[in-house]
C-alpha cells in the first residue's frame, strides 16, 4: 500500500514533510517493527506531483491491510463477535504499549488508523489490528516544558484535550479513545 501525503491549502510543505518525517521515526524504529502491532514499513518513494505548490514529497510503502481500517470493517457492516473486539482490543493496547515503552505519543488514534489484516493466512474469519498513521506523533523527547499541542483529528480527540495539555495526561487519554472506537462509539461531538 501506498501512503502519499495529503495535500491542502491548509499544510505548509514543512509541515508535510514533518509528519513523514515522524512517521518514519516510528517505522524505522526496532522495538516497534518487532512489535508486531505496528504496520510494517517497506520503502519510500518520491511522488514526482506536478503541483508546484508542493514539489517532490517521500510516500510510504507500507504492509497492504486486506480489510482496511477498523472504521471500514464497521462501516462495510463487519460484526465482530465479543472474542474478535477482546482479541482487537488486546492487540490495539499491545501497540500503544510499545508505542508508551518507547516513550511515544501516537497522537491520533481512531478507528481509521488502525489497520485490519487476517489474523492467520488460513483464517477466514479473524481479524488482526496493527496501528498506523503517525503523523501526529508526539515523541515525549521533543516535549520541552511538559505541555504539548494535540494536533489529533477532530471529532475524535476527547474534549478535555483539545488545544494544550500536560504531557503526563496523552498516554492515558489515548488508550480510552481507542477503546471507545473499538466499541463503534468512536466519535465526540
């Protein structure tokens, strides 16, 4: 699959070209490929857009997810039984965790970004999670005075967190909101 960035009048090129680059930290790092609750990272290429508001940027060749995003596996009218959402669930955690052990903030976390394999190769029915998207990733190295901007998709960022926080609540607000998208909640408006 690839992963190109997305353009609009609203993103610099700078900020673009950040966000792949924390994508890329994410990706490239050992802990979390091992993890195996993060998508595998395969190359990056150059889109060579005619847009010359733009310019080249890197797009990302990432591990091809079957079912799509847990968003479309809702959305496509995919039932999970109570076994499958506790195994998507276990799985989900299991990524923030190594995310967290790495002292890394996803910072985006929703049913959209996170992508839905087969869980074995002979398995007709079960899903696999692994997270995705890390554009929105907050290194908690690069905090410098303990309060971080959430830079997160609307309307999933919680309420509470909205504009900036202290650093020290993101992991715990990030684990919630993914568990309340598991439920097919997912949403705050």
């Amino acid at each position: 699959m690839i992963k190109s960035p997305l353009r609009s009048p609203q993103r610099t090129h700078d900020s673009i070209t950040q966000a792949v680059i924390r994508e890329l930290r994410v990706l490239s790092h050992p802990p979390l490929i091992a993890c195996g609750s993060v998508v595998l990272l395969y190359g990056v290429k150059w889109d060579e857009s005619a847009d010359l508001n733009f310019g080249p940027l890197p797009s990302l060749i990432l591990e091809f997810a079957e079912f799509g995003n847990l968003d479309n596996l809702f959305r496509a009218g995919g039932e999970l039984d109570e076994r499958q959402a506790v195994w998507l669930a276990a799985e989900i955690a299991a990524g923030l965790a190594a995310l967290h052990d790495c002292a890394v903030i996803h910072g985006d976390i929703k049913a959209g970004n996170v992508l839905i394999f087969r869980k074995w190769k002979d398995d007709a029915e079960g899903y696999t999670a692994k997270l995705s998207d890390f554009g929105h990733t907050i290194f908690e190295m690069d905090v410098q005075d303990g309060w971080i901007d959430i830079q997160g998709t609307h309307p999933w960022i919680a309420p509470e967190y909205v504009g900036s926080v202290e650093s020290r609540f993101l992991k715990q607000s990030e684990c919630s909101v993914q568990f309340y998208s598991c439920l097919g909640c997912g949403r705050f408006d």
